[in-house]
C-alpha cells in the first residue's frame, strides 16, 4: 500500500534531520583561511569539529583533477579550541593554489573550492595589488559594508587586516583578553563566514597584526598583566608569519617580489599613553617622561622592536619598504599637541589629548629615532600604512616624513578627524586630502607598479568605489655620484688605482651588503676626511677623490667593516 502524502513528507523531514545531524557532526566550522604565505609556503587554519580527523587537499587546478597534495591528518582538539594549522611547503610561485578539507579521510563537498596564490618571488620586480584597512563592527548585523564586495571586484594578492578586528572587548567581555576560551572565541568572530570579510579571504592571502580593541582593550599597553595570553592566541589562532620575538610581541616581516613588510606591534610592550599628560588641579600638560616608547617601553632582555626595526631596514634588500602601523604615523601630529593642550585647558576636557597621546605624537622620541636612523643611512623608497582613526588620509611624506596612507574604517562610520584638522586650519598635515562630511567606509590600496617605471600607485577608496586620494611614489633608489659599481664581487678589500699630486682614484670591493665606513686617514690612523658610510652594496666601488686642502704626507683609502679595517696608502704632494 501507498504511504500517505504526509507520511512521505515527515519521513523526508526526518531523512534531512539526520543528514543534517551527520554533516554537523563531521563538519569545517571555520576557514580555510590563508596566512603566512611566501612565494614558496603558506600556513593554513582550519576550525574543525571536535575530535574529527581532518587533513587538507591541495592542487594548482580548481577540479583537483591532477597535480593533486594532500597534507598529513591532524586530529581537531578541544584544548586547542579545534583549531588547526596546517604548513604547505615547496610551492610554486606566483601559483594559484585550491584546498578542500579533508574530514575522516573523505573529501568536504564544498559549493566552491577555496583558494589563494603564492607571492612572486623575493627580490624580483612584479606588479601586483595589496589592500589594508582597520576598524570591523562586532555585530555583522548593525552594518553591512560594501567594501567587501568593493575588494572582491578588485581581488588583491593580499589583504592586511590592521586591527581592532571584531572588537572582542566590547563583542565578549571587557576582559576577554584574559580568558584563553574568550580569545579563542574572538578569533571564531572573525573568522565567522557571515563576516564580509570572509568573501575575500576566501581566495586571498591574510596578513593581521592586532590593535588595542583585539589586543585586550581600548588603549591597552605592554603593561596589561595577560598580554602573554594575547600573544599566545595570536600564535594559536592566526595562520600568521614567523615571529622574532614572540615573548616580546607579535611584530614581523615578510617579502611579496620587490616589497618588504615590516609589521609592527604597537600595543604588546609601548608604555603607557597617559604618562605624557600631567594634571595639576584644573590644568593640563604634556611631558614625555624619560624611557616613554610605543616600541620598547615594557622590554626588558634582548634586541628591542625599535632595534630589530631598525636592523631589518638596514638589512633590507627590496626596492621597496613598506612599514605597517596600527596607530597613525604623521610626522607632524606633534605640531598638534600645544593646540590640544590648549583646548583642554580651556574645555577642563582632556578627552582629545588622550586621543593624540594614543599615536605616534605621543611617543615622538622613537618616531624622531627611525626618522634620523633612516636618513643617517640613506634607506630609500619607505612607505607607512597606517590606521585606527576610524578615517581615511594621505600625505606625500612632506608632513609625515614618509608616505602615508591612513585607513581606519573599514565597517565603522567615518570620524571626520581629517575634516576636523581641515576647518581648525591643519588640514596641511595630510597634503593629498581625506574623508570629509560622509559616513561611508574606506579601505586604502596599493598598486606596485614595474611599468613604465618602477612607482607605487597609492589611493583611498570608499565602498561606492570613488577615490578618495591618489598619490604616485616614486623610485628613489640611487646612489651618490663618488659611488660607480661594477659587476665583479671579490672579497673585501681596498686599493689605490692611481695617485697624482692632491689626486687619488682609489676602489672597495665588498663580497656582501655590509654597515661600514670608507674614509681617510693621516700616518697616525687618524680619520682626516668620511668618504661614506651606511649600508653599502656588494662590488667593486671605484671613487675619485681630490684633497686640495690636506697638507702633504702619506696617508691611507680605509675600509672599516665587519669589525675589521683594509687600508692603502697613498699621498698627498702640492
């Protein structure tokens, strides 16, 4: 006999439950999702059912027809929260690679593959396109920003998420950042595929440094007594880059072709804001106190972010660099802090001097620090992303020092912090514009270009897709006119070519880029005159050199590098 229509209908209902039931109980909650990537590696998270054995396909063709890897099986552990990474090595570059899971030993049956491609390789010239930004809601459901769906159009190499991602200490807790659960909560956030954000790193690479909203709250600092707990759920649950340091912070650096990125961690050890501002009954003032850094303010035992900063510029060897800053850069915002200063005294309101002691106008010894180490040295073509103003600006680097490009409202309103600056009168900080009077949200782009010359295409972009502003950087790698190199690269050396009255033409050769010093000195080995000093590329370096004002003697052309002196001597007759 027939089953009755409804009987068929429930037993379908019942037939789905169950179908339901299985693929809950063996399923991907979150991801894949990439980070880490080179132009030969990428890590790879994936939250998965607890329990369940998962294992990751891999193939450079969408069908996973052929050319086909997969990964060994990790078994997905609740004390880890369920989250796993996975390490693929030896791949192609400039190669784009698709994943599927694989749960129990069977493929996942995804509606579409995810996927991301590998960087071009180090050191080599390349165009391509990264976007960055700052500032996501907590709640998917109070805005749904068309900036997604701008950056999906425009399909970056790379995204760089700058921070203050989700927003857990206002999402969670106030103090979730104390809490392993909690944070490992915060990370499901934002992965949640409901997020807009996950529509892009469904087939793009992720970079995320966090700031103080995601790191343990609004203005936090190296003093937060858990702040190992946050570093460590960084570890855990970002498929991020090697860290130098990572007791210290979560700060690093990678290389995409010709581009080096150099990511900062401005919360895990910078001092305190507030010890700049000092209250004396109703007035107010700003005093950096001795040892005040964003950098190095909590450190204690070996290389410091400011050095490593420094040493990984100065060992740098891409065009072009390109620093990471989750708080803005401006040069020129210490030229803000007497007005400020002002208006609090005036408005017994402190309000916005906190906001300034917040950036890089509050930390300005460090700032004037890799100002002055980057100018001793001659480091060329250095870029500053920056964010967290809940706005979008941009400066030629004639205020801000270098090239800057602020974007901080990837999903929140704008501040209108620029249209601000612009009606008091210093709207000259920022000489290529910014947000005025809307509320739309901004992500801010890069576009290395190689053709036809080597420049970078910087520009602010809202989510109607408008351009904001627009800036080109130019390439300004050279070298001074006593530099001519050859193409030979012997060992470490110096000589004297030729030697004609107060005239000498003299070479260094160097095997290896070295920080050192060519200069003259008199019989005594004393220094008479600095030929150069800095960084200085590997080759033969051939100088022409004249001392019409040295009185005549012997002397010595001098190399010091490497903890050793080459000389050749020389002399002077009139």
């Amino acid at each position: 006999m027939k089953a009755p229509l409804m009987l068929k209908a429930i037993s379908f209902v019942l037939l789905l439950v169950s179908v339901s039931s299985c693929a809950h109980s063996q399923s991907v909650v979150r991801g894949p999702i990439v980070g880490g990537v080179t132009d030969s590696s990428a890590r790879v998270l994936i939250v998965a059912n607890a329990g369940l054995p998962v294992a990751l396909e891999y193939s450079t063709n969408a069908d996973f027809s052929s050319d086909l890897k997969r990964s060994t099986a990790f078994t997905s552990d609740p004390v880890s929260h369920s989250f796993l990474t996975f390490d693929l090595q030896q791949l192609k570059p400039a190669t784009t690679y698709y994943l599927r899971p694989v749960l129990n030993g069977s493929s996942a049956n995804f509606a579409s593959a995810r996927s991301f491609t590998t960087f071009p390789r180090s050191r080599q010239d390349t165009s391509f396109t990264f976007a960055f930004g700052s500032c996501q809601l907590e709640q998917i459901a109070v805005r749904r920003s068309n900036i997604w769906k701008q950056l999906r159009a425009l399909d970056p190499l790379l995204f760089i998420q700058m921070g203050d991602w989700t927003y857990p200490d206002r999402a969670i807790a106030p103090t979730f950042a104390s809490t392993d659960s909690l944070i490992a909560k915060s990370y499901l956030n934002k992965y949640d595929p409901a997020q807009g954000i996950d529509s892009v790193l469904a087939h793009r690479a992720l970079d995320y440094v966090y700031d103080d909203h995601d790191y343990a709250g609004n203005n936090t600092d190296g003093t937060f007594a858990d702040k190992a707990k946050s570093i460590a759920g960084y570890e855990a649950y970002a498929p991020h880059y090697d860290l130098p340091h990572p007791d210290d912070g979560i700060y690093h650096t990678f290389t995409v072709g010709n581009v080096q990125f150099f990511v900062l961690d401005l919360r895990s050890e910078r001092s305190p804001d507030g010890e700049v501002i000092h209250q004396n009954g109703s007035t107010y003032s700003w005093t950096p106190p001795a040892g005040h850094s964003i950098l190095r303010g909590t450190h204690k035992n070996g290389e410091d972010q400011l050095r490593w900063l420094e040493n990984a510029l100065l060992a740098s060897q891409a065009r072009w660099k390109v620093i990471i800053s989750t708080v803005t850069w401006s040069a020129a915002g210490k030229a803000n802090v007497p007005l400020l200063v002002a208006f609090a005294n005036i408005k017994h309101n402190p309000a916005r001097l906190y906001d300034a002691a917040d950036t890089w106008a509050g930390f300005a010894d460090d700032q004037d620090s890799i100002i002055n180490f980057i100018r001793k040295y001659q480091i060329t073509n250095v870029v500053v992303c920056s964010a967290d103003l809940h706005t979008a600006m941009m400066d030629d680097g004639k205020n801000s020092g270098f090239p800057e490009i602020v974007s901080g409202n990837l999903e929140v309103p704008n501040s209108n912090v620029y249209g601000q600056l612009d009606s008091l009168g210093f709207g000259w900080m920022w000489d290529r514009g910014g947000q005025i009077h809307d509320s739309l949200n901004t992500y801010g782009r890069i576009t290395v270009e190689t053709t036809p010359v080597h420049r970078l295409h910087c520009e602010i972009v809202n989510e109607r897709d408008s351009i904001i502003s627009s800036m080109y950087v130019g390439d300004s790698t050279s070298h001074s006119n006593v530099f001519m190199p050859l193409t030979q690269f012997p060992p470490f050396g110096v000589k004297v070519l030729s030697n004609q009255g107060a005239d000498i033409l003299a070479s260094a050769s160097l095997e290896e880029r070295t920080v050192g010093e060519i200069y003259i000195a008199d019989a005594l080995g004393r220094e008479v005159k600095r030929v150069a000093d800095g960084p200085i590329e590997p080759g033969v370096w051939k100088f022409k050199l004249s001392f019409p004002q040295l009185p005549s003697g012997n002397y010595f052309f001098v190399l010091h590098a490497k903890d050793q002196k080459w000389t050749a001597p020389f002399h002077v007759i009139h």
